[in-house]
C-alpha cells in the first residue's frame, strides 16, 4: 500500500468515522505525523502545524497534492475538528490559551495516538489500537449514538417542521428560528438554516437569488439567515457554541460575500448561556447583536449609535 492508504487504514482500525477515512484526512494524519512517503511509521514525529502553512504545506512539499486555498475550512471543520474529538490530535497544545480564530491556532498529534501509530505494521499494533480505544473510546461509536438520540424539533412560521440532528449548537439555531424570530424578526422568512450533519437543511434558493446571493456558494453563509421582506433587512446569524461569533473579520468576509445583496444586513452572534457568550466578548464586532438564549427576551448591541438594524 501507498502512504496515504496506509494512513486511511490507520484511521479506520482507530475507529474514525467513515467520513474521516478518506484522502484528505489521510493527508493530514501524514502531515501530523511528519511522514513523507518512504519514511516508516516508526518514525512518526510530534510537531505542531498550523493548516495553511503547516499542514496544507507540507502535503504539497511531500506528496505534490495541491490543495486550494478555500478547502482551509475543510481542513479544519471536517478533520482535525474530529480528529481532536477522537483524541488523535490536540488543538492549540502551545499556547491553550489563544483567543478563538487566532491566526496561531495549531495542531499537534496527540502523545496517545503517536505512541499507536508507531507500532504500525509491527506485531504490536493489534495491542496498541486495543489500549487506544480502551482510553480514547471510538468516535464512530459516539457518532453513531448520536444519530440514534431524538432530534431536535424545529418549527418554521408556515408550520413547516424541520428535525435537526442532536446537539448544542442545533438547539440554539432551533431557538434562534422559534424563540429569536419570534421577538426580533416578526414577520421575516427563513431563507437558510444549516444542519451539523445537512449543511443544507432548509435553502430557500429562489429567495436568495432574488436578493443577490450566491446561493452556489451558501457554505459561506452563517448558521442562520432570515429575511425581512417588509424592511428588506437581513438577519446574519451565527449559533455560537464551538465555533467563533460574528468577529470583525467574519464582517468582512460576509461582506465581500454579500456584496452584490442591496438587503440591510444585522450581523447577529448567538449564544447558549452567558458564560458561552462571556468567552468569546473580545472577539465580537462592534455595531453588531448578540442575543443568548438563556434570555431570548434580551438583546445586546455592542456599541454604536443604532440597535437592531442595518449596519
């Protein structure tokens, strides 16, 4: 076998997810390990990476795979976000305490899953994986479950019922949709609504043409997005749970994104508690909502000389 077969099949006896065994986790694992192609797994290595520079790099430098430069987010949100999950890798080791969506956010293998990984293809892996899954667990069995648990119930304005997969970060869009609406957007529409397992759940394609979108590239959009014909504003809203708020350079992302919607647009940042929302303060825009779903009757404006409205 190849080194990326190899690196596949390690990552399927570790018991990731079937969606965690393909080319690009592969890759990762190899770069995580600082493994080139002839080198022995024996040789596995520690050393941190971050993901454009470290890890996209050194697959184009080693295995001559050119990755562009959008699939960063691939990178991290479909595998080393489950690679961290599954005790493979560990996020931010360096420096624990980096600001969320610092731009020195690393990655590291974790010490348990390198002492494993060495022993491939010798007489002691079978042991090793053993051990590993006796301290890790498998996160394909985790996901698994997951997917068995109730889902989660979310009811639009035209009575129609959406069932978003189990979570915290669902039971927040669910609130954002039934509870934020409610209060904050009487009368408004939702034109998108993401899913942790569909990212496409509920796209009102039509509607987002009509208002200048470019629903070809709707993973741009945030978590949430509501329209208010009657206004022509629009709700931007992120459900903040493990990834970051709307922080200034999210703005200026959406913005680039948007560029061709004449909409107002309201940036939201949307919480599960305060003590979710009190992590991520340093990172919010200004002129911008936060809304906590321990509170849905609140809002907070963060400065400015307007609330609730276009910027």
């Amino acid at each position: 076998m190849s080194k990326i077969e190899e690196a596949q099949a390690i990552l399927k006896e570790l018991g990731l997810p079937e969606a965690q065994q393909n080319e690009i986790s592969g890759y990762t694992l190899l770069a995580l390990c600082n493994l080139s192609e002839k080198d022995k797994w024996s040789k596995a290595s520690k050393q941190s990476h971050g993901v454009s520079k470290g890890i996209m790099a050194f697959i184009s430098e080693n295995y001559h795979k050119d990755y562009a430069p959008n699939t960063r987010e691939t990178f991290r949100r479909q595998v080393l976000h489950q690679f961290v999950q599954a005790g493979i890798a560990d996020y931010n080791p360096d420096i624990p305490d980096l600001p969320v969506n610092s731009p020195r956010a690393h990655y590291a293998i974790s010490e348990i899953a390198l002492q494993t990984i060495k022993t491939f293809k010798t007489r002691n892996w079978k042991k090793a994986v053993r051990e590993f899954k006796n301290q890790i667990g498998e996160l394909k069995e985790k996901y698994n479950k997951e997917r068995n648990m109730p889902r989660v119930p979310v009811k639009l304005s035209d009575g129609q019922e959406l069932l978003l997969s189990p979570g915290k970060h669902n039971e927040v869009q669910a609130a954002i949709v039934e509870e934020f609406a409610s209060r904050f957007a009487i009368g408004s529409s939702l034109l998108y609504l993401g899913d942790t397992e569909n990212k496409d759940l509920h796209v009102d394609k039509e509607k987002l043409e009509s208002i200048g979108i470019p629903i070809t590239e709707h993973s741009k959009l945030p978590d949430v997005v509501i329209y208010d014909e009657s206004k022509n504003w629009l709700y931007l809203i992120e459900a903040v749970t493990s990834h970051g708020p709307m922080s200034p350079k999210r703005i200026v992302e959406l913005e680039k994104f948007l560029k061709d919607c004449k909409a107002g647009k309201i940036y939201v940042s949307a919480f599960p508690d305060f003590a979710e929302f009190k992590k991520h303060t340093n990172n919010i825009a200004w002129e911008t909502e936060v809304w906590i779903m321990e509170f849905p009757e609140h809002m907070i404006h963060f400065n400015g000389d307007r609330f609730l409205g276009p910027r």
